[in-house]
C-alpha cells in the first residue's frame, strides 16, 4: 500500500512536471510557428527549383532536386525547432549524431543509395533522352522513362526491361540516336 510520503513525493514530481511544461509552453509554440514557417518556404523552395528546372526542360531532374531541397530546409527548421525546445541541446550535437546515423543509414541502404545517386547523375549528365535506343549489359531498347532508381526501356518485343541506374552509370552504354 502507498503510503502518505510515497503520495507526497508522487504530488511533488507531478507539480514539477507540471511547472517545467508550462516554463517550456512558449518555447514549445515558437517552435510549431517556426516549423510551420519552415514548411511554407520549403515549399516555396521545392516550387522555384521546379520551376527553374522545368524552364531547362528537366522534369525528372526538378522532381528529384525540389524534393531534396525540401527535405533540406525541413531538417534545418526541425534542428532550430529542438534548439528551441531544448535550449541545452547544441546543433552541433544533433547534427554529430545525424553523421553517425547517417553513415549507419548508409551502410543499411548502399544499393537504393547507390541507385539513387546514380539516377540523379544521368538525369544531370543526360547521356541519353526518352526515346533513344540504348543498349547496356546485352539489354537493349527504346527508353520509356529516366527515374531516380531505374531506366526503364521496352524492347523490340514489348516487353519492358529495367536497368538499376547504377548499372548505366558504371556500365558500358551504347546509345543510338533516334
């Protein structure tokens, strides 16, 4: 059974809580308006960079850029938004344990980041466009699509063929103008 100090202590704790949330209440509201900010430029950042893009006639490209630069300006609106919260906090520690995670992550994920990055420099590079036959590791075909992760080609037979962009990016490529 509890007893009267038990109760006492557990009164105390909960009146400190309490006092400690409403200490951090207007930092925890700066931080959501903040964030929410952070949200509306990001948006407005990922819109200019597919603008801009689309103006070069990259469509692939601005997909993948002005998702990126999202993301970006969200990270640095969340790590100003913790800063916020949790004064004691430092960015450089968040952004020490992001390297260590990140190379975690990357260790995890090598071939779909591999991939990824490999897409996104052909879509710089434009070795080849949509519509051009290419051939590469003995598969050949007309190219459908350019995406982040693959290229997608449909041979002379119909059927669809998909090559990881690492591949292409490593590989030997032959392209023949259409």
């Amino acid at each position: 059974m509890l007893s009267l100090s038990s109760l006492s202590i557990i009164h105390d704790k909960l009146n400190d809580w309490q006092h400690g949330m409403l200490e951090l209440l207007p930092n925890i509201v700066t931080a959501c308006v903040l964030l929410v900010l952070f949200y509306v430029f990001a948006k407005v950042v990922k819109w200019l960079a597919n603008i801009a893009l689309q103006k070069r006639q990259r469509p692939a490209l601005a997909g993948v850029i002005g998702v990126f630069m999202f993301w970006i300006v969200m990270l640095i609106g969340l790590l100003v938004a913790v800063t916020l919260i949790f004064p004691s906090v430092q960015p450089v520690d968040m952004l020490s344990t992001l390297g260590i995670g990140s190379v975690a992550f990357g260790f995890a994920f090598k071939d779909i980041l591999q991939n990824l990055l490999s897409g996104i420099l052909v879509l710089l590079h434009q070795p080849f466009k949509i519509g051009d036959t290419i051939r590469i590791n003995g598969f050949e075909g007309i190219v459908n699509e350019i995406a982040t992760r693959a290229t997608y080609l449909t041979a002379e037979n119909g059927d669809i063929i998909v090559i990881p962009n690492a591949n292409i990016y490593t590989g030997t490529l032959v392209v023949k103008k259409s």
